[in-house]
C-alpha cells in the first residue's frame, strides 16, 4: 500500500499566540492557535500549528490533586501534646469527668 506522503513542516509566527505563550497563558495560547490554524490552508503550516498547540495544551494540563489524609498534621499534634505533658490516652486531659 502507498504511504501519504509527509508534508513538509514549515514555521509559522503569531505574535499575539507567543505573548500568550510568554505570559504562562496556556490555554489562551491554544485557543489563539486554534485560530492561526483556521487561517491557514498549507498541510505543513497546520502540522508545525497543531504540534504548537499541542504543547500548549500539555503546558495547561493540571498536575493531579494530592489527596490529603491530614498524617501530618496529627504527628504535629501529638508532639505538641507531648511536649506540653497533656497527652494523655483518650483525650482525658480535656475532660473535666
């Protein structure tokens, strides 16, 4: 079977998209990618503007969220507790019973 043929990448310059791309504005950039795609009619301008796009849509990607089991902070009350002398089992330093 013939393979299609690859088109030549060629360079393409959007001077609102860069400043976009500067500024950490990720998705703004994308979206004004999007745009420079749509004006332009070369296979190699849309193939070097959709990698471009690409990248500023895997720059917009949220880390994932951490789920906090809150570990840390219960070691830090202990010591606390420890150091000040009220750790005392069940809570019964707190408790006038």
């Amino acid at each position: 079977m013939p393979s299609k043929p690859v088109p030549k990448i060629e360079f393409v310059s959007d001077e609102i998209a860069e400043t976009l791309e500067k500024a950490g504005l990720w998705r703004r950039a994308a979206a004004r990618w999007l745009v420079v795609f749509d004006e332009h009619l070369s296979p190699g301008e849309r193939v070097w503007i959709s990698e471009r796009r690409n990248k500023c849509l895997r720059q917009a990607a949220r880390p994932p969220m951490l789920l906090d089991n809150f570990g840390d902070v219960r070691r830090a009350v202990d010591a606390t507790q420890r150091k000040m002398g009220i750790d005392k089992p069940g809570g019964k330093a707190f408790r006038l019973v």
